[in-house]
C-alpha cells in the first residue's frame, strides 16, 4: 500500500483559509436599477432588424428551431433602364419576432446572409403583457441603433480572408510580368526549326 504524503487534515485546513478569505473580504453588490451593470463585448439581448438589407429570402424563419419569426412579402416591378424586361424585387411587408418563444439561438443571424439581423446588448425589454414581446420590424428598427459597432481585428490573428484575397490580387500583377509573345523573325522556317 501507498502511503499519503503531507499530513492528516491538511486538505481541510486549506479549504477553511480559503473560507475565512472570503469571509473577512467586503461584498459589494451592485444596485441594478441605479447602477448599470457592465456587460461582456458579445452579450446577447435583442435582435435588431436593417431592414434595407433584408431581401426576404426567409433563411432566418425556416432555420429558426422555435418557429418565432413571422415574414410576409410581396413582388413589385422594377424597370431597369436597358433591360429587355422588368425585374421583380420583394417587398417585406411584415417581420415580427416573437420574443416570448425566442431561445436567443442566434440562428437567425448567424445563416442571414445579407447582414439584416444583429444582436444588441440591450435586456431591458420586459413587459407586462406577454403579446407586446411580439416585436415588429419598426419596433426590430429601432434596436439598430444600439447595436456596438464589430470589434476591431486582433493584430496577431490570422487575416480576414477579404484581406487575404485582396492582398494576393493586389501582389499578383506587380509578381509577374506580363507574358510577352515571340513574334518568328521574317524569313525564319515554319515548323520550329532554328534560323539559318
């Protein structure tokens, strides 16, 4: 048998330090409706809605696994100078959330991939009746401008890829000459001989 290193009610006496530590520490408490309180960079509270970006492709309310987004549309003619025919665009008539089923999975914004749907820090939403958290796409709107601009890039992380990608076409005409074309000197054979 092994024998334990160290002595008998050791481990206990750790502990009770650690105990009287914190015990003899002053707690502070933060009063929350005087003091607000200081959220982390990538908090999830509401969702805002641009809605100038939001193309009506229903991404969002097919991925989300609540089945609380609510999307109506309809088709408008656009005449596009040139053109041999007018296009059609959807116009988004209604983009409601439901927050009183949301899971804030952030599905939604994760698959949207025209940049409509962000996430603001902002909590403070509650409300008495449960059918005024069924927010609609003014009321989403208006979240837009709480939303904290992206973060900056970290200096000693990998590129973006747009970097990257522009970078490389940015290097690629000044790497290489352009290829220039030989031209057989007159009087020269056909057929790749050498001139005589």
């Amino acid at each position: 048998m092994s024998e334990r290193s160290g002595v008998p009610g050791e481990g206990l006496v750790k502990g009770l330090a650690v105990t009287l530590k914190t015990m003899t520490r002053r707690s502070t408490t933060q009063q929350y409706p005087d003091v607000a309180p200081e959220l982390p960079p990538r908090s999830r509270g509401v969702i805002a809605l641009l809605e100038e970006n939001c193309t009506v492709c229903m991404l969002c309310a097919r991925e989300c696994p609540d089945w609380c987004i609510y999307i109506d549309s309809h088709k408008e003619e656009v005449v596009v100078p040139g053109a041999a025919r007018p296009r059609q665009r959807n116009v988004l008539d209604k983009f409601d959330i439901d927050f009183s089923l949301c899971m804030y999975c952030g599905i939604c914004i994760e698959v949207c991939p025209f940049d409509a749907l962000y996430w603001t820090p902002e909590f403070e939403y509650a409300e008495y009746d449960i059918k005024d958290l069924l927010h609609d796409k003014d009321h989403l709107g208006e979240w837009m401008a709480t939303v904290p601009p992206p973060p900056a890039h970290d200096p000693h992380g990998d590129p973006s890829k747009e970097e990257t990608t522009a970078a490389r076409k940015a290097a690629a005409p000044a790497a290489r000459p352009a290829p220039t074309r030989l031209r057989p000197e007159p009087g020269a054979e056909q057929g790749g001989g050498a001139p005589s």
